[in-house]
C-alpha cells in the first residue's frame, strides 16, 4: 500500500484544517546507489547534483543525444558511507521503469545500481501561519529554502518555492514539501495521528502548475528540449558542470540564443469530461491548421461546467503575443493565459 493512503490520513480535518495533503500515486521513487553513483548520475542528468551535497535536492532532465527530454525528476543524495553513496528521487510513474532501464544500459563498468524504491510520494501543503505547529506535530523542524532537503523520522522532505493562495483577493503564501516516506517510516507516520486534510492529487498538480514547474510523461517523452519547459530557468539545467547526453544541444541554444517556444501557463474553462491529454497540439484560432505548440502537463480542478482545467504548454513568442490560443484545434476551448511566477523573457 502507498505509506499515504493509511488511515492516518483518512481522519476528518479539525483544527489543522490548513495543512492538507495530497498523495501522490503517480510519481514514482529511485535509488541510485554504489561507490560511483555521483559520477555516473552527474555524467547522464542536466543539473549538478554533486555540488549540492545532502541538504538539497535539485530538480533535473535526463535528454536523448538529441537534446530531448525522456524524463524531469527531482534527486538528491541521501543519508549513507562515505564509500558508497545514495542518491535517491523521483519522477512520473509510467515513465519511471523505462527510464531506469535506459540508464542502467549506460552503467558498464561503473559502481552503480538503480532500482525503483519501495517508497511513496506525498505533497503537502500549509499556509506559512501553520508552520510552527506543523513542525510541533510532526516532532521536528522542516526545511524552509526552496530545493533544501531534511531527513528526518518521518521520511525525506524537500521544500519547494511558496506558492500564493488561490483564493481571490488573499495575499497570503503556502508552503510546500515533497515528503517520502519508505517502510520503515510508516510506524512513525502512523504514530503522529495527524489530523490533516487529504486531497486529490489534481489540487497538488494544479499547484506544481501554476509555479510553472513541468514534469515530462509518458504521453510527452521525446518532444521537448530543456529551455522550452524553462527547466533552465527554474534551476533545473547546470551549464558549468560538464556534459551529459543532449548537452551540446541543450547549450548551443542556451548561449546562441535560438529558443523560439517557451513554456507558458494557461487555463481552460470547458466540460470536465473534456479530454485536454500532454501531448496534445496547440494552435491559433486566426492563422493556419498548423500547430503552434504543444499541451505539457494538465490539471483539472472542479467538475462539470465549473471545472477549471489548469495547464501547462509550450507556444511560439508570436503566437502567444497574439493571444488567440486554442488547445486540440483551431476551433477547440480558448487558453486563457496566467503570468507565471518567474520571468520567461527579458
């Protein structure tokens, strides 16, 4: 069972009805482990993990020698000897087996093994006023920074940049972890009896994308290079600590100036039972049949004709000026376009 699908978490939210959390059954934990992990992973991954050491995780792309994304994954090094070093993290679910194995066909003769872990995914999420009570409940103190790492107890958590509430006219800011917990942190998570809201895990989704943070599927494996997610942007590509399959790509248009689509966030207000898939095209409603861009990652919140579907896609800088965006045709549901929270153009 998923450590965040116990009855811990199943109680009536009371008094901390703020914190909520949301389990995330479609990402999937890894482990990377032996005496030449942080050469092997630094040497296949966008971003530099070695630097960061065991208090931050990074997030990271892994790419084809052609520049394209197979994967986005949050990792960091975990609690081990010095001799053998853990690096452990996580990424979407049904891409995770594979991407795994293509890495492992990379290994040869280096000290490593990767394997799925025996570990489940939880975002949680508290306005800033509840952190101090939070911490009291779980019995220990939390990473504040965005990217910083705790292991704890409890399980692994991994903080986040804040996001502002959703509700209109608040000013207030939420914050927000990852929290992995293995099997042996499930009697300790059991033993908080935490009186903690639960939520789909679409209300998490919505939240990862509205701060603009992309993470590649199945559905979206092979279509982008790094700098159109902005995975540049968002500290997730390091243009200093050497190369990695893709990398001449990925900083040939980095430093020459070519990215001619970005990431940009949007939301549909259409049927719920409207299927918007990654993947799909994104065009104009006034120029050509042909396809501007691509949808990247979706979230629906509500149901029925109040139903909000939140995206992620990537766009041309013209088609975006234009502000005539459809998603699946030309004559599909109009985007209607957000500010991201980070600056996509100078």
């Amino acid at each position: 069972m998923h450590p965040f699908l116990s009855s811990t978490l199943r109680r009536p939210a009371t008094s901390q009805a703020s914190v909520w959390v949301a389990p995330l059954e479609r990402l999937g934990v890894f482990e990377a482990i032996g005496q030449d992990t942080l050469t092997f992973l630094q040497g296949q991954l966008t971003n530099d993990i070695v630097a960061p050491g065991i208090g931050q995780s990074r997030l990271a792309g892994y790419c084809t020698a052609q520049g394209r994304l197979l994967s986005t994954m949050v990792l960091g090094q975990a609690p081990g000897l010095a001799e053998t070093p853990v690096v452990r993290g996580f990424m979407r679910q049904d891409i995770l087996a594979s991407v795994l194995k293509r890495l492992s066909m990379f290994v040869l003769r280096s000290k490593v093994v990767l394997t799925q872990a025996e570990a489940g995914v939880a975002g949680v999420s508290v306005s800033n006023q509840e952190i101090s009570a939070l911490s009291s409940s779980l019995g220990h103190s939390l990473p504040q920074s965005a990217w910083e790492t705790r292991h704890t107890p409890t399980g692994t958590w991994i903080a986040l940049p804040p996001v502002r509430s959703s509700v209109p006219s608040s000013t207030m800011e939420i914050s927000r972890w990852w929290w992995i917990a293995a099997a042996e942190h499930q009697a300790a998570c059991d033993a908080l009896r935490l009186e903690w809201m639960l939520q789909p895990a679409e209300c998490w989704d919505s939240q990862d994308i509205q701060s603009g943070l992309p993470w590649i599927e199945s559905l979206t494996q092979d279509l982008f290079i790094p700098q159109t997610l902005n995975l540049e942007l968002i500290g997730g590509v390091s243009f200093t600590k050497g190369c990695y399959p893709g990398q001449e790509i990925v900083a040939r248009s980095h430093y020459r100036g070519t990215v001619k689509k970005r990431m940009a966030l949007g939301k549909v207000s259409t049927d719920a039972d409207l299927a918007l898939l990654p993947g799909s095209d994104i065009f104009e409603a006034t120029h050509s049949d042909q396809a501007c861009g691509r949808l990247i990652n979706v979230a629906t919140i509500g149901s029925g004709v109040e139903a909000i579907h939140w995206i992620l896609f990537e766009t041309t800088f013209d088609a975006f000026d234009r502000q005539q965006l459809r998603v699946a045709a030309p004559s599909g549901p109009a985007i209607v376009t957000v500010e991201l929270p980070y600056k996509t153009r100078e």
